[in-house]
C-alpha cells in the first residue's frame, strides 16, 4: 500500500496572517497549528513541520512508534532552542498531528498527536475521528459534565492542555492504526472542525471527485461557516500495489512552512 495525498492552508476570514504548517509526502502527513502571537506561533509551527518533513523518503520501519516519538521530541527541543535564541518568543508552541506510513509490512499507519488538531479515517459511510483532542473542553466531556454538541460552542473550547511548547516531556498520543485500501484519511487544523460538523465532513470527504477538488471543498466548507482561524487540510486516500505514472510522490508544504 501507499498514499495518494494532496494539502491546503487558507489564512481564513479573520486572521492577518497563516499560523498553521504543513506537510505532505510519500512517508508522512502532518499538520501543526502554531500559537502566541506576534509571528512565533507561525514560528513554532514551522519548525515542527521542519523536524516532521525529515521523514519524508526515509522510509517507516516496524518501530514506527518510536520514530514518531523521536520527530516530537526533536521538534520539541528545536522550539526550546528558538525560545533560548529570541527569549521574547516565551509561550510560543504548536499543536502537531503526524501521520507516518503505511509502516513497511503491517496495513498500519503510525498517528502521533498532541493538542487541537484532528486526524480522520473515512471507511466505507463511516467517519471516525482518530484523535482525542488536548483541550479544557475536552475533559469536561470525558467527565460528563457537558455534551459533544455543547463542547462545540464552549466559551473555553480553544483551551489546549498540552502542546508541543519547548518544554519537557512531550507526551504527546501515539498509536498505530490499521487501514485499509479505500481508505481516506484527513489531518487538518482546528479552522475546519470548530466551524464544521462530523456530518459535514463525512458527507464531503465522501461526495465524490479528485482527492484535490475534496481538500478545497473541504476549505470551502471552513470558509462558509465564517472562517475564523486558519484553515488546514492534509488529505490522503490509501492505495494497493506499488506507486503508478498518476501516482505523485512530491511533498508538500503550506501555510507557514511555505517555501519562500
């Protein structure tokens, strides 16, 4: 198996500027939504994706998970270092969602993830949130105390608990998934998923058409729920057998970790 895979980043409708990162390619997908203000939370970002995007072409050995945890704590310590440089860039970090695979042999992916952004698998009609989001929120709904659906429009909803932040440990989830051939999987920033619903996204990513009309489809959604953060999306469809002439193993990067 290999992935087929495409990215977007949109700055949205109410922010100046790109926070988010990306990155796309044959071994890795991954999305980090950079925070604090003042250009370091574009910096934070960029420099997660940086650590993620030396993945690329290395191949993914049966010990994906500690690769995995390996590029977090590498992505870590090189946000510790940018604070040490500039000290005004104290409380920068990044959310990283990071998708390594499929793992040589196995039908998995290798999924490492640490604040508010997502990952998805589509199988079939079924949508299925692999990640569990890092957030305030979050835990008042592991706890019962308020629904899914009042979550969504919780003053507090943008409180992370954890983020990739300089500091140690990184403790970020890290677990593998199986896939299979026919499965799309989507990473993207919390511009899609704080303004879009499950069913939304189910229904897009399941609507038919080129893997690159999805992904801007996808934004659009963002966009017409009033896009008010950045806008995210790595998107990718698990394919059999060995890589065709269609088939495009560039890798990608936008938003912040746009080449200038």
């Amino acid at each position: 198996m290999h992935l087929r895979y495409v990215a977007r980043s949109d700055v949205g409708l109410g922010r100046e500027g790109n926070e988010d990162s990306a990155v796309a390619g044959p071994d890795v997908l991954a999305v980090a939504d950079g925070m604090g203000g003042h250009a370091a939370g574009e910096i934070a970002s960029q420099a997660a994706v940086a650590e993620f995007s030396r993945a690329v072409g290395a191949g993914v050995p049966a010990p994906a998970l500690e690769q995995l945890a390996d590029l977090f704590t590498h992505a870590n310590n090189r946000i510790r270092r940018l604070v040490a440089e500039s000290p005004e860039r104290e409380g920068m970090g990044t959310t990283a969602t990071v998708i390594l695979g499929p793992v040589t042999g196995n039908g998995q992916v290798a999924l490492g993830h640490i604040g508010d952004s997502r990952a998805y698998l589509l199988r079939g009609d079924t949508l299925t949130q692999l990640t569990r989001d890092h957030t305030f929120v979050q835990t008042l709904v592991d706890d019962e105390q308020i629904t899914p659906a009042e979550a969504r429009v919780h003053p507090a909803r943008s409180v992370v608990t954890k983020v990739l932040q300089g500091e140690n440990p990184t403790e970020p989830d890290l677990e593998f998934v199986h896939v299979e051939p026919g499965d799309r999987i989507l990473v993207c920033s919390d511009g899609l998923t704080d303004v879009a619903t499950d069913d939304d996204i189910r229904d897009v990513l399941g609507g038919g058409g080129a893997l690159d009309e999805v992904a801007d489809r996808l934004v659009q959604l963002a966009l017409a729920g009033g896009g008010p953060d950045n806008i995210t999306i790595v998107l990718a469809d698990v394919v059999s057998g060995d890589r065709g002439p269609g088939d495009e193993a560039a890798t990608y990067l936008v938003g912040a970790a746009t080449p200038a």
